[in-house]
C-alpha cells in the first residue's frame, strides 16, 4: 500500500489563457506553489479568452470588460478551477461576485520598451526618422507617444509577441512599443532597444506584476497562495487600480501610472490624456502604504478636477459613436 505522505492529498487547478507568455507565468506560479507544497498537485488548464480570438480589430472598439479574463472566471465560478494566474494589467478593477483578487506577486520592471527593426539598430524614440511607423495596441502609449513625438507615425498592431516580432522584422513596423516585463519573461530582452523613462511614458496600471483571481471564501487556496504575495508590488498595485477604478478607465482610456515605495511612503504618479495627445494631465501623490487604496481615490479626483473627466466624456463619447 502507498503512503499518504507520498501521495498528494489536493490537486489544485490554475487556470491560464494559451499564449505563451500566460503560459511562461503559469508555470512560474505553479512551480512556487508546488515547491512550498509539495504534497499539492498543481495543474495548469488553459483556455481561450475573447481576446485572443478577435486579432483584426483594435481593443478599444472591441470593448475591455473582462476581453483576456471572463472565460478563466467563468472556469472558476463553475469550478473547473481553482484559481486563475493573470498579468495584472488584463484584469478589470471591478471582479465579478464571488471572485476576489487574492494575491499580487513580485514586480517585473513595469516599463514600457522600444523595439525596432534592425534597420534602426542604433535608434531611440528620440532619434527615430519623422513618419517612422511605430507599431501599439494602447491607446494609453498611444496618445503619451503622440503627445511627445507628434512627427511620428503610429499603427495599431495586435497578436501574440512572436507574431508581432515578425511583422516588426518583415518591415510591416520600423518599431513597436512592449512591455519590458513580456519579453523579459519570455527571454528576450535582446531585442529592447530602449526602455522608455517614466517622464515619456507612464505605464500601465498593473504592468509587470501577475494577479491571483480566486473563487471569495475560498480559504484553503487563499491561503496556499499567501506564499507568492509580494506586500511592496500588493500597496503599489492596490493604489493603482484604485485610481484606475475611480477615473472608470480601461482599454478604451489612456490612463499610466508609476509608483515606488520608500520606507512605508507611496508615491503614485497618475497621467489622463486625450487620444490626440494634445492634452495630458499629469500629477502625484504621496501617503503611507496603508492607505494605498485612498490615494489612488484621491489622485483621480485631482486629476477630474483638472479636466480629467472632460477628456474622460469625450473619449467615451467617441467610443460610443464608433
């Protein structure tokens, strides 16, 4: 007869979209779970989310409720799994019920990266040629990049990171805007040309750092995950989507952030720009990490005294249109 102290008592099911950068962090999750318990099975069920079905349409026309997320929480609600591994700029900052974001783990370097076609190989956004092609989905790079490099010309592109690699290698691209975060899981920080500084471009609420979705209530796996919570990327992360939250943003909003901790000091730096570019609002915040959540609240409703929710109205007015 086998031990139960060689049999695993729990099998525990990640839910992960198939890319292979979902997969790359799955499985980075998976193997910190199972060294800390090891008499845990850890299983990894992929899925296909909406959006990585829709390739030929731009984000923001799709729409972002839940675009890479609702077919993991879907799994989870039904109890297919157990929990979902996320990049945690892809998850919405208003869960659906019954689903809580149990932990955040460590930060990669959030930064957004130029890359480009080895005919530029000594370029930086600075220095690219007027009307070179600049390849971005966001519309958050989108406008900052506008609103600093106007002679530029940029064009939405959409696919995994292999295939946008290659349209940019085809000559389809002269550069592309990615996150450093993706290509340095991924083993590629060969090809970051230039990380782009913060006074440039601001990035993503969540970017660099994975979130685990979990079924409320669900203590056994809210505890097995407590191992890989990462408190300074949790507070940062935290003040983040509150002001995301608070500002109503998403894909179809260009909204960046930056924070950074000192001591138990939060600093939250928060951008809203016009889609054009021409209008960027930009200021920061300062308070302790215990109030991460209220300082994120209170940097949007600085900004939308500012004329943030102006450019808010306008940019859900053109949505609408479309």
């Amino acid at each position: 007869m086998t031990s139960s102290a060689t049999t695993p008592t729990r099998t525990v099911r990640l839910g992960s979209r198939k890319s292979q950068l979902a997969l790359v962090q799955s499985e980075w999750v998976q193997a910190q779970l199972q060294a800390h318990y090891p008499d845990t099975q850890f299983e990894i069920e992929t899925m296909s989310t909406q959006g990585d079905k829709i390739l030929d349409v731009p984000l923001a026309k799709i729409g972002d409720k839940g675009l890479f997320t609702k077919e993991l929480e879907v799994g989870m609600l039904a109890k297919q799994t157990d929990l979902a591994v996320h990049s945690l700029k892809d998850l919405p900052t208003n869960l659906p019920e019954g689903l809580v974001l149990g932990c955040v783990t460590e930060r990669e370097n959030p930064a957004d990266a130029l890359v480009v076609n080895a005919k530029y190989g000594d370029k930086t956004l600075e220095t690219l040629p007027d009307g070179a092609v600049v390849g971005t989905s966001s519309l958050r790079r989108l406008a900052q990049l506008r609103h600093h490099f106007p002679k530029l010309t940029f064009k939405d592109v959409r696919g995994n990171l292999n295939t946008r690699l290659k349209k940019l290698d085809d000559g389809e691209y002269d550069a592309l805007i990615l996150a450093a975060a993706g290509l340095k899981r991924l083993e590629m920080s060969d090809r970051i040309q230039q990380e782009i500084p913060s006074d440039i471009s601001l990035h993503a609420v969540g970017q660099g750092a994975l979130g685990i979705e979990c079924r409320e209530g669900d203590t056994e796996i809210l505890d097995i995950i407590q191992v890989i919570q990462h408190e300074a990327t949790l507070y940062r992360c935290l003040a983040e989507r509150a002001f995301l939250r608070s500002l109503e943003g998403g894909c179809q909003v260009p909204i960046g952030v930056n924070t950074s901790i000192e001591g138990d000091r939060l600093t939250l730096v928060g951008m809203v720009a016009s889609l054009d570019g021409q209008r960027l609002i930009r200021d920061q915040i300062t308070g302790s990490c215990q109030e991460a959540e209220q300082l994120g609240i209170n940097l949007a409703q600085e900004l939308r005294g500012r004329g943030a929710g102006e450019i808010l109205a306008e940019i859900l007015a053109q949505v609408n249109r479309s």
